[in-house]
C-alpha cells in the first residue's frame, strides 16, 4: 500500500491533468431540460450542453443569448460542458 501512495504523490506532483479539453465560446441558442443547452460556438457548429456544477451550486443563471465557455472533450465534440457566462 505504500507503494501506491508514493506514485499517486508523484503524479499530482508533476503536474499532469487527469484530461486535455478544447475550450471554445458560443451563443445558447435553446435552453434544453435538466440544465442541458444548445450552443452554437463561434465556428458555426451546434453542440449540447450542460452547466457545470460550481454553476449549479452557486445559482449562476444561463439564458438564450448568452455568451458562455464551453469546454469539449476530444472524444466526443457534439458534447461539452458550460464553465463561464459571459454574458
């Protein structure tokens, strides 16, 4: 066990992060039930959306119209995560 204590230090040490994500920005165009919405980002493609949970638990209000960051996983680019409101 004390093994793996010591890599899991020397992880978190070197700096990695657990994932790589694209952040892009967009417009919400629908609202979509369950904190879910379509943005359609500045590159004209239409992704789905949900609020980021520091967005839920501080009552950050998302509407149609505004600018929010979206982050995209590599894996799949129809989805992505809404971690700042712009505007």
């Amino acid at each position: 066990m004390g093994k793996a204590k010591k890599n899991k230090k020397a992880k978190q040490q070197s700096g990695e992060k657990k994932k790589e994500f694209f952040e892009m920005e967009g417009v919400v165009v629908e609202a979509l039930p369950n904190a879910h919405f379509r943005v359609k980002l500045d590159n004209g493609i239409t992704i789905i959306a949900y609020l980021s949970g520091k967005m839920r638990m501080n009552y950050i209000r998302v509407v149609e119209g505004d600018r929010v960051k979206v982050e995209i996983s590599p894996y799949d680019l129809e989805k992505g995560r809404i971690t700042y409101r712009i505007g």
